[in-house]
C-alpha cells in the first residue's frame, strides 16, 4: 500500500502538477493529500482519523518537497515506518 501511494505521489507530483511552478505543486499536493485522508473517517474509528488528517498536512508538504528533490526512497521508508508504527501500535499494545 505505501509503495503504490508513493508511484501516485510521484505521478502527481511530476505529471499531474507538472505544469505548475514548485511552491503551487507543494501547496496543491498537500490539499488534495489532505482531502483524501478526510476520508479515513470512514474506514478507520475517529481517533485515528483526525490523526491521520492532522498529520497528512506536515508530511505532505515534507514529503512533496522531498520527492520533488529526488529523495523517493527516503520518503517511501520514512512513510512505512510512520505507517508501520502507527497502524501497529494498537495491536502490539494489546493485554
């Protein structure tokens, strides 16, 4: 899943936004990132959802720059292990 998100990351960034200058394709990604993980509100409980959204905001911007920078290995592992920790740590904390 975090594979497939960075391939769309990087389609968006490179193809989608490609016309626009670079602080209107970080401004732009990081809205459209951020309305797609509105959405996590039905799928996961609400915690986790307004945790979700209020964290897609940083790391999109975060992550827009860098893979505008040609840094998508870093930002794909940093989005596993964010993604790794966070979905995970429910279940490892369970009694």
């Amino acid at each position: 899943e975090v594979l497939f998100q960075q391939v769309i990351f990087l389609f968006m960034l490179d193809i989608v936004l490609g016309a626009m200058q670079v602080s209107d394709r970080v401004y732009w990604f990081t809205i459209i990132i951020g309305f797609l993980h509105f959405f996590n509100v039905f799928f996961l409980s609400t915690r986790e959802a307004v945790i979700f959204f209020i964290f897609s905001f940083p790391m999109a911007v975060l992550f827009s720059i860098m893979i505008l920078n040609g840094l998508l290995l870093v930002t794909t592992s940093m989005h596993l292990w964010f993604y790794l920790i966070f979905a995970g740590y429910p279940w490892l904390m369970k009694k």
